[in-house]
C-alpha cells in the first residue's frame, strides 16, 4: 500500500488554484478543498487566527510606510 501526500488547498477552483490542482493530482497528491475542510470547528478557529494575523502585519506595514513618510 502506498502512502499518499495530503494537501489543503485554499481557492481550489480559482484561476491559479485551477492550475496548482491539476499539477499536484499529476504528481500523485490527494486533493481536499478549503471549504470541505474549514466546516470543521478547529478550523474555523484556526482560519481566523489567520485573519488576525493578516490583519496586524498589514497595520504595521501602514503605520511603518506612515512614519516614513
């Protein structure tokens, strides 16, 4: 039996997510959706933590280009 490598992949079914999908089916991953994955409530926790983390460098990079400028 063989072992599989498993990937997440978020926007799956957008224009680049189109084409990293299909590459990685050739190379032989097993695929799982974003949305099939993130109605886990773990993950929706874990995907929010995300956000904020987003959020906070983003108010850095702002209030850094402020000051510089």
């Amino acid at each position: 039996m063989t072992e599989s490598k498993r990937v997440l992949v978020i926007g799956a079914t957008g224009y680049l997510g189109r084409f990293v999908t299909r590459e990685l089916k050739q190379q032989g991953y097993f695929l799982k959706k974003g949305r099939d994955e993130f109605d886990q409530p773990i993950s929706k926790v874990i995907l929010v933590l995300l956000l904020l983390v987003s959020i906070a460098q983003l108010s850095v990079t702002l209030f850094i280009m402020h000051e510089v400028m």
